[in-house]
C-alpha cells in the first residue's frame, strides 16, 4: 500500500488565518493518506499562520467524515465538514489556538478520496 499525498488549494473563511500576500485568501493545503499508519484517517496539513517558515498545523480524522459531508453536514472532535453549494465544501478545523476555517473545492477532495480507496485496495508486497 502507498501513501497518497495531494496539494490542493483552499481560501480562508477565518481572518485570524488569513496570508499576508494579496492572493484572495488562497492557501496550499495538503491532502495526506497513509494506509499503514491508520486505513480509515486522512490528514490535512493547513501552512503555520506565520508564513512559510512556521510549522504546519494538521489535523487526522475519519476519511468518511470527509466523504460524508461532501454530501451533508458531519463532524467528529476538532473537524467538521460540510457542502457549500454544489462545487466547494467547507472544513472547519479547531485547535487549542482557535478554529480555522477552510472553503476546498469538492472535484479536489474527490479526486483526493478515490485516491485514497485505490491506494487502501492495493495488495501488500511481501
């Protein structure tokens, strides 16, 4: 099994989060699965609120809390997701430091979950 990893980009809903540069609030996002590590979670990295050279935040949750609220609201913990129309959908991601939220656009969370399910169906080599 492999590791899937996907960039995407998201726009910042929440001002605290939002970069310097004058980009209309567009972040890198990065999409991760590691079947070895947990089968049923997916990780989402947002960037540090201080720029490149900051830490990236993460949070891992159920990769079918992602696929459901493509569909409806859902959430569990720190995440919840829900559709925004027919093409976006908006994660919500709360910490210690405060609650960002994120607006991604659903063709990219497909792709990113189709991924995911064929990475998880590819056999182990021994």
């Amino acid at each position: 099994m492999s590791v899937v990893e996907q960039y995407a980009r998201a726009h910042i809903l929440t001002d605290a989060d939002l970069p310097d540069q004058d980009d209309g609030g567009a972040i890198p996002v990065v999409l991760r699965y590691d079947p070895e590590l947990d089968p049923a979670k997916v990780c989402v990295a947002l960037p540090g609120r201080g720029g490149r050279a900051s830490r990236s935040r993460e949070w891992t949750f159920p990769r079918a809390l992602l696929e459901q609220g493509l569909r409806a609201p859902a959430g569990s913990g720190e995440v919840r997701v829900w559709p925004c129309g027919r093409v976006q959908a908006v994660v919500e991601f709360h910490s210690p430091q405060g609650c960002s939220v994120v607006q991604l656009e659903n063709k990219a969370l497909i792709r990113f979950l189709r991924r995911t399910y064929q990475a998880a169906a590819q056999p182990v080599a021994h």
